[in-house]
C-alpha cells in the first residue's frame, strides 16, 4: 500500500509540474504559436498624425496607449488607454488570417479603457502587426487594434473571453480595415 501512494503522489507532481510549465498565462501572457520569448514589438512606438498623435509603450505584459501632439506624443504622460496583454504570437495573424512579411498579434484584455469606449474595461480585443522593416537607423511596423462595430454606432464591441476575441477579430469581419504606421522610439 505504501509504494501505491508514492507512484500516486508521484503522478500528481507529475501533472502538477507539467501544468504549471505548459501554462504560461500564470506567469505572464503566452506565445501561443510558441515563436520565442519575447513579443517582437516590445518597446515604446510612436504613430504620428497631428494633434492626434500617440505612443504605445509595450511589455510582455502591458500595451500603454498615451495621447498627444506630434510635438508632445514622446514624452506624453496622458493615458488614452492601458491593455493587459493576455496572449500573443510572433508567427502570423489569428484566427488562420493569412499575413505576408513580418506579422503577429496580441489579445488584450483592457483594463483601463479610452473614454471613446468605456464598454471595453475588463473586455478583449486583438491588436495586430505587420511589415516591421528597419531603413536608415529607423524601425517601423504597421499596426492595427482590432475594431468591430457591427451596430454602426461607433461605440464598438468587444469579447467577454480572450478565446472569443480570437476568433472574431478577423480580416472577414472587417476588424483591420485600417493601419498605422508606428516608429520605434
């Protein structure tokens, strides 16, 4: 009876370890496609476009967006918007979306939302990139965040689970109709 309970306890440290190795998202979001460490676009990008310029500080585990003007927008302390990042790959778009170039995505979960959209706090959404190039001493990517607004009221909709934002935000379903162009601060 004593070696049945050893091989017992011995299974259930098993599962355990594994568990907790496979499951990255108890330690910080996870790469789902498994394509290295850390998310490519980590790092503080700048989208400029007039008085309605921002920057997005992203970590492994947050994306920041702050607000300002062309002239402000690096050095910027106003918070449009902060997003826990929940999972991400460096290997393509979600939901089987084809990407040419350098492409990846990132599901978020925002926990601070933009005043232009307050019915996303604590709701997912994707944000996606593609074609980083670096030219001239400069880095850029293209970027996207995720936008479905199937009532035409501008208010947007967003997911009540990581998996289902996923699987909505879609090229089919017109939630990356339009890109930025962000450079690497």
């Amino acid at each position: 009876m004593h070696s049945f309970k050893m091989v017992k306890a011995a299974a259930v440290a098993a599962f355990l370890s594994l568990a907790f190795v496979s499951c990255g998202t108890l330690f910080g979001p996870e790469d789902s496609a498994d394509t290295g460490d850390t998310i490519e676009i980590a790092g503080s990008w700048v989208a400029l476009s007039g008085d309605y310029s921002s920057r997005i500080d992203i970590t492994g585990t947050t994306a920041t967006f702050y607000s300002g003007t062309e002239a402000t927008v690096g050095t910027s302390t106003t918070i449009f918007q902060v997003c826990e990042i929940v999972a991400w790959s460096n290997d393509g778009f979600n939901a089987g979306d084809s990407s040419t170039g350098n492409a990846g995505y990132m599901v978020v979960k925002y926990t601070t939302p933009s005043e232009y959209s307050p019915t996303s706090l604590n709701k997912f959404g994707v944000i996606r990139w593609k074609d980083i190039a670096s030219s001239g001493g400069a880095t850029t990517t293209l970027y996207s965040e995720g936008y479905l607004d199937a009532n035409g009221d501008w208010a947007g909709e967003y997911s009540d689970t990581a998996a289902a934002a996923e699987a909505a935000f879609t090229t089919a379903a017109d939630a990356f109709s339009f890109y930025s162009t962000a450079t690497l601060q």
